[in-house]
C-alpha cells in the first residue's frame, strides 16, 4: 500500500494484485480531492470478492476431503 505514496509512475499499478493497495489509493485520491477516488474504492471492493471468492472454493474443498 505504500506504493502509492512513494513510486509515482506507471509501476504502482503492479502493486494492485494486493489487495490493501486500493484502498489505500482510494483514501489518499479522496484525500487529494482526485474525483476518481470512488473508482478506485470500487476496484478495491471488485479486487478483495474475487481474492474472498477464490479462498472460499479453497476452503470448501479442504472441508470435503
């Protein structure tokens, strides 16, 4: 997440395979009165369902066998 306060180029964009990344870009956007800051928090909402959706089918299928 501190990627966004301290790489400021095209590369900060690899850091958004984590999830805590945009969050934090949403924030600091909000915070910089950047109007995307809302897009930012929905990728970041769209990022942690699928990371939430792929432990989910992990767990259950740890849980059958």
């Amino acid at each position: 997440p501190l990627a966004v306060f301290f790489v400021d180029s095209s590369w900060e964009i690899l850091a958004g395979i984590f999830p805590t990344y945009w969050p934090v870009l949403a924030f600091y956007q909000n915070l910089s009165a950047d109007p995307r800051w809302l897009v930012s928090l929905l990728i970041g909402f769209a990022v942690h369902s699928i990371y939430l959706a792929i432990l989910l089918k992990r767990f259950q299928r740890i849980q059958l066998d």
